[in-house]
C-alpha cells in the first residue's frame, strides 16, 4: 500500500509493513487516507491499531460513508 511522503519524513524508505503504514496513516487521519481503499483497510483494521476514542469513530464514520456512497447513495 503505498504512502504519502508526508507520513514518512523519519525514513528513506518506509517498512512495507500494512500495519506500520496503517497506523501512520491512522495516526494522521482524516488529513490522510480518506480514499476508499484505505478507509477499508483502516476499518478492517481497527481493533489491531492504537487509535483514540475519536479516531476510531471518525474511521467507522468514513467507512459508513463510503458503503452508502457505493451501494448508491442510501
């Protein structure tokens, strides 16, 4: 999955660990990774990242979005 550069300013090239990128990116959510794709990773991932209370529901928020927006605006 790649990664923006602004995520990565500590690494001349970053781990190609999902979850290490996952939580960068979490970590910088919803300034970061609000593109379908990674909105479901960040979903699907949840339980395995350190997110604070409010960045959680921000992720189930946008993943509750985007199901709506696909499955034809429900």
């Amino acid at each position: 999955m790649p990664i923006d550069r602004d995520l990565v300013w500590d690494y001349k090239e970053p781990p190609a660990d999902l979850l290490w990128r996952l939580q960068r990116i979490a970590n910088a959510f919803p300034a970061y990774g609000r593109d379908r794709r990674t909105v479901a990773l960040l979903f699907a991932h949840r339980d395995e990242l350190r997110l604070e209370p409010e960045r959680r529901l921000l992720i189930e928020l946008y993943e509750e979005a985007w199901r709506r927006r696909t499955e034809g605006g429900r």
